[in-house]
C-alpha cells in the first residue's frame, strides 16, 4: 500500500489530488489522504447535515480526478459525538455514510464513490462498533478513547475483521 503526505510547499507529480487545501504526495510509508468532514449538534438539530456534509466534500476534494481519489478515506466525524459518549445510531451513521457516497458519485461517479472509504468517527465503542461494520457504506471506525482500553479496542478491531472477511467473500 502507498501512503500520501501532505506537501504544502509543492504539488507532486505522482499525485495531484488536492485534499482539502494541500496537495498530496506519495511516500513509501502505508497510510492514506483522509478528508474529515463533520457536523455540530446546532446543524443535527436544524436539519442542516447534508447541506453542511455536502459544502466540506465538494470543497475539500475540490476538482480531483477521480483516479486519485481511489486511495482517500472520508472521515464522517460528528463533532457533537466526539468525547462525549453519545452516538448517532447504526441507522443514522449508514444514512450519513450513504449521503457522503451519493455527493461523491454526482460529483465524480459511482465507481469513485465505491472505491472511496468512509470511516465513522463519533465515539466508537466495543458495545456499536459490529453494528455500524456490518453497514454497507461504513467501511470502517476511527476510534479514539476506546483505543486507550486494550479490550475495549480488541473488540472493535475484531468487528472489523468480521467485516473485512465477510467483504472478502462478496
């Protein structure tokens, strides 16, 4: 796997996929160009998620040629959610993943926007992590306090790779 690292000073030649307002370039190191887009508990509560969702993905991936969006994760962080222990449910966290393909595929395409991974950030715990991996536009969690409990993230990375295989028999 190839790993992209922001390059502020200058746009790379083997990568001209400009995420969020930096180019990215490719290093021999093995993660990946993430793209977080988020809303507060003010956009939920007003109905404006899509709207705000819609402005971040359009922005951030700004005119990417859809090959060099192949490798970018989309990071759905609800910034109500971070720290404070509340979740959106499975059924919300798979409708916000699903809205976030739909812009990428108006925008770029449906191939593009199943090749891209969507990652769900709002305090992921051991107790919703299988449900939310068993979500077909949840590709998978980044996870933060839960990380810092070693059975706590044992058990999320193991929904993972229950995710993973059962991805790997389609």
């Amino acid at each position: 796997m190839t790993r992209f690292t922001r390059d502020l000073k200058r746009p790379s030649a083997t990568g001209s996929c400009a995420v969020g307002t930096a180019p990215w370039r490719r290093s021999k190191r093995t993660d990946y160009p993430n793209e977080t887009v988020n809303n507060s508990q003010t956009e939920l509560d007003e109905n404006r998620v899509e709207e705000v969702l819609e402005r971040q993905l359009r922005k951030g991936l700004g005119d990417c040629p859809p090959k060099d969006l192949s490798s970018v994760v989309i990071a759905y962080e609800p910034v109500w959610a971070i720290g404070t222990g509340r979740t959106t449910t499975v059924a919300q966290a798979q409708e916000v993943h699903a809205f976030i393909r739909s812009v990428i595929a108006s925008a770029f395409g449906p191939a593009t926007a199943n090749s891209i991974r969507v990652q769900y950030g709002g305090s992921v715990k051991p107790e919703t992590a299988e449900a939310l991996m068993r979500e077909n536009d949840v590709d998978a969690a980044l996870v933060g306090g839960a990380s810092l409990d070693p059975r706590s993230f044992a058990q999320i990375v193991r929904s993972a790779f229950k995710k993973m295989a059962a991805n790997a028999h389609h």
